[in-house]
C-alpha cells in the first residue's frame, strides 16, 4: 500500500492505491483520537493532513505548528526528518538552519542541544516562510524560545524549538504522522536507519507513513521496516504513470 501526496498549505489532498483499486482522501473535518482499525490510513475517506504543521500559517516545523494545526482539526501531521550531529531525528526541512532561525550552518553539523536553542520563530511572519526584508514588529513569534517575548497561552518556549521526533511523538501520542526522510542517497541511509529503528522502538509503526524522493533511500527504509506504510518516491510515481496502461 502506498500513497500519493500533493501539499495543498495546511491540508493534502491524498490518493491511496491498494490491489485493484484507488480512493481519493479529499478536504473535510474528522478526529484522528477515536479508536483506528488495523490500518487507519484507509479506513476513512476524509484525512486533514496539516503540512510541516501549517506551513505559512506557523512558523514551519515547530511544535506551536503542529499544536495549532490539531486544534484547527488536522488529523495526520507532515514532517521531514534529519540526523543531529549526535545522532538524533530531528524535524526540519532544510539541509540548514539559515532558513528559520538565528544561526546559519549545516543542521547535520549541529548537536541536538545546540538545535534546539535556537530560535526557529525567527524569521517567520505569515505568509511568508523566510522573508527578511520586513519591519521588525511584523515578527510576532521572535525571542519567544528564548524568553525574551511570553508565549501565548496554552503554549511554552520549547514550542518554537526544532523539534525532536522523540518531541512530537510524545507530545501527539494519538494522531497519524507522514513521516518524510529528508537527504539523498546513499549520504542519509543512518536518516532511514534510524527512523526504522525508532518507529520499531517506540511501537508507532501502526500511526507512521513514511515517505522520501529518493527510490533507493526509500527502499532501504522498507528492508528495515516492511510492515510500515509507506509513499512513492518520484521514480515509483513516474514508473506508475508509464505502466498503468
């Protein structure tokens, strides 16, 4: 079983195919809380699916993204994962910090602790993922992680942290998570490695679909973790457009 992505800002609208047949997952209002069948990815017909938690809507990544995207009725959580320096799964989509935070370097190059002092508010207005150029009091969310600004209610500095999968695993014990290894192959095989083994390790392999663009590295997830759900790389979609017949 697989399925097809297509990011439309918070929501994706999601194509799952399975022997002999395909359902379209369209726009709508669920709860991902109740109890699932052996496979909730196809058992309803409507999932939300709140891309990097809400992505232009929230600063992308953070834990504050994917609080408001739930409480916005979001059902599945999009992410991308990284390895720390200290081999850590960490949610973030780029190769660096540059993009969101106050720092500028190789994320890879980075210990987990030193990660998630930064700020990953830091350059986040709405609508805009990193733009630079604006007044500063149009950066509502900045110097909130590190105290300097309160959070808002119902939230805590560490919610504007980049997040460890550990972090959201936790603080989400009931929603689905589509799972995207970040990298390329054979460079970030450990990436795939280690979500296997963690997925295996914290028993969430019923709530996990994993994802990549990357065929080999995506196939190597699947050696490790067969059972687990997961998407088409670019190279399996394209090889399902030319054979479908």
């Amino acid at each position: 079983r697989v399925a097809l992505r297509s990011s439309l800002s918070t929501t994706v609208v999601k194509t799952v195919f399975t022997t002999g047949r395909s359902t379209t997952l369209a726009h709508g209002p669920t709860s991902a809380d109740a109890a699932e069948p052996d496979n909730p990815w196809l058992a309803r017909s409507v999932l939300n699916v709140s891309h990097a938690g809400g992505d232009l809507e929230a600063p992308h990544s953070t834990l504050y993204a994917m609080k408001t995207g739930v409480r916005a009725g979001a059902d599945v959580l999009e992410m991308d994962v990284r390895l720390s320096a200290d081999g850590h799964l960490i949610v973030h989509h780029d190769e660096t910090v540059d993009r969101t935070t106050e720092a500028t370097g190789l994320a890879s190059a980075m210990p987990l602790a030193e990660l998630q002092a930064l700020d990953n508010a830091y350059w986040f207005v709405p609508d805009c993922w990193s733009c630079r150029d604006r007044d500063p009091s149009e950066y509502a969310l900045r110097a909130i992680r590190t105290g300097q600004r309160p959070a808002p209610a119902g939230y805590t500095p560490e919610d504007f942290r980049i997040p460890s999968l550990l972090d959201v695993v936790q603080a989400f014990p009931h929603r689905l998570l589509d799972i995207e290894i970040k990298g390329s192959y054979p460079a970030d095989v450990p990436t795939a490695e280690a979500l296997a083994a963690f997925v295996e390790e914290h028993g969430i392999a019923h709530r996990v679909l994993v994802a990549s663009f990357h065929t080999d590295l995506l196939a190597r997830f699947k050696q490790l973790a067969p059972d687990v759900p997961t998407s088409p790389s670019l190279g399996e979609v394209a090889e399902w457009f030319v054979t479908r017949g």
